[in-house]
C-alpha cells in the first residue's frame, strides 16, 4: 500500500479525515497547527510517502522534491498552486491535483456581509457620516477569475456599477453588465475595490494606491501578501479610507494590519463554511481515489 503523509493544516473535517485513513492507514496524523512548517519540517514529515497531501500556503521547492525522491503525488487541499515549483514536478513525474470551485460564492457572500456592515454601521465602522446603500456604488475588482466573478454576480444583483480589470478581456461578462477599465482608471473611478488576484501576487503597489480616490474602501479577497505593505499602511491612514481582510490574507497581513485604524479583519477565512469544508474534503478524496487508480 502507498505511504500518505499530510504536511499542513488542510483543514478537512474529521469525517473526511476518516475516509482518507480508510483508504491508507488508520494512524495518519492530521497536523492542527496553522503556520506554515519549515522545508526541514516538511521532508521530516514526509519520509518515505509517496502520496503527500499540503494545503494552499505550502511551499514545496525543487529542494524538498530533491530530499523527498519518493514521492509521486501532490494534493493540494485548496485552489491555489502558486507556492508550488510546477516546473520541478513536472521535471521528475510527479502528479499535482488541487481542487477548485468550492469556496468562491461563500467568500463573495462574506464580502457583501462585511461590505454591508460598514455602509449601515453595523459593525466597528460606519463609512459614511449616515448609513448609505451599495446600490449605485461603483465597484471595482481586480482580477476575474472564479472568485472575482462570485463577487460580481453578487454586486450586479446589488444593482451596482460594476468594473474590472483582468490580464485577458472577459466578452461574456462585459454583455452582463461589467466594464472593463485599465488599473489606473479602475481604482481611480470605484467606491469599493475588490482584489481576488491569484494568491501572493502583488496586486496593488504604491502607485496604484495614489490613484485610489479619498473615502474609498478596499477588499482583499485574495490569499496571502497582495498588497506593498508601507503603501497601504500609508493609505489607509489618510482620507477617510477603509479596509476589509479575512485570514486567508495570512497571519503575518493579520498582525500587521489588525489595530490599524478603520480595518476589518475578523481571524475567520471568508471561504470556510461547513457546506466548503464538505465540498473540500469530497473533491479530495475524489482526486486521491482517481490516482490511486490510475497508478495501479
């Protein structure tokens, strides 16, 4: 029987914790802690695996696969690939699975509740001086892809304006309603800025944050570090402006940003919800099931 080892916190319910020992080995552990393990820790962990499971924030370099010349399967318990070195595994054979469409509409629903929340005054912040509507606001997202377009079903049903900007023209969403706008006059023209960029790639530099208009607010709906840290610490200090998080942006964005004045940002990740967790762990197993298979 193929060896599984699980190198993160992947965040999976017991239930489906069960149902992967059911296909290896009752005494897999589950890591419960939600920092990232070192290189060391995770070729440690990993042994002599084949199969290795790690969530979204990850880092597997060419130096782990190196260390780890057994392994033949990375599941990443999440969508993003970014921390991953495809090149490396695509070097040596190494099957790479991640699971997608799980979690947007959830995150999207977070957003609008936090979003919701400021322009009433129901929370910490109020945005403006009396409770305002989002309808007729304009929003801007930075980045279109499966989450960027959660957040815009959801905001064309608010009967917002909505803009986007995107690497590739989106044609479809453009004939529902959405414009495409250049960064510049995006940020320059919107209400409400969402970011749902890929996971850890700079979306907004300092630059962008001078074209940003006062009383504005900002959502980072993306993982990881997307944001020139001194920018928007400068930024949000001035104007009137605000800010929206969720713990998917990471520990280290939490600790920076968390008592910053007018900054929301709740130790909950947007996307995780009982219905995503069930999603999550399905698609998982799906993906070990469809390897195993094909490797005997």
């Amino acid at each position: 029987m193929s060896r599984l080892a699980i190198l993160a916190n992947v965040h999976l319910l017991t239930e489906t914790q069960n149902g992967i020992k059911e296909l290896f080995d009752s005494s897999i552990e589950f890591p419960e802690d939600d920092s990232q393990p070192t290189e060391q820790a995770l070729i440690e962990r990993t042994g002599d695996a084949e199969i290795v499971l790690i969530s979204p924030g990850t880092t597997i370099a060419s130096s782990y696969l190196e260390a780890c010349p057994h392994v033949k399967y990375i599941g990443i318990c999440g969508t993003a690939k970014e921390n991953v070195d495809q090149e490396a595994l695509a070097s040596r054979n190494i099957v790479l699975t991640n699971v997608s469409d799980y979690g947007d509409e959830p995150a999207a629903e977070f957003i609008f509740m936090q979003l919701e929340s400021l322009a009433r005054g129901m929370g910490q912040y109020q945005w403006k001086e009396y409770p305002t509507e989002l309808m007729g606001k304009t929003i801007g997202i930075v980045g279109l892809g499966a989450l960027g377009q959660a957040i815009a079903r959801l905001a064309l049903a608010y009967k917002m304006n909505v803009l986007y900007y995107s690497r590739t023209r989106k044609p479809d969403w453009e004939q529902q309603g959405l414009q495409y706008k250049e960064k510049a006059d995006l940020l320059s023209s919107s209400n409400v800025i969402i970011v749902s960029t890929p996971s850890n790639l700079q979306a907004l530099d300092n630059n962008d944050f001078s074209h940003i208009k006062p009383n504005s607010v900002l959502v980072q709906a993306s993982m990881g570090n997307c944001l020139d840290r001194d920018a928007f610490i400068k930024w949000i200090g001035e104007n009137n402006n605000f800010a929206v998080f969720d713990y998917s942006a990471g520990s280290e964005s939490y600790d920076a940003y968390k008592d910053l004045p007018n900054v929301v940002f709740p130790k909950i990740v947007a996307g995780h919800t009982q219905e995503t967790k069930l999603r999550l762990g399905d698609k998982v197993i799906e993906n070990l099931k469809q390897f195993l298979n094909q490797s005997h």
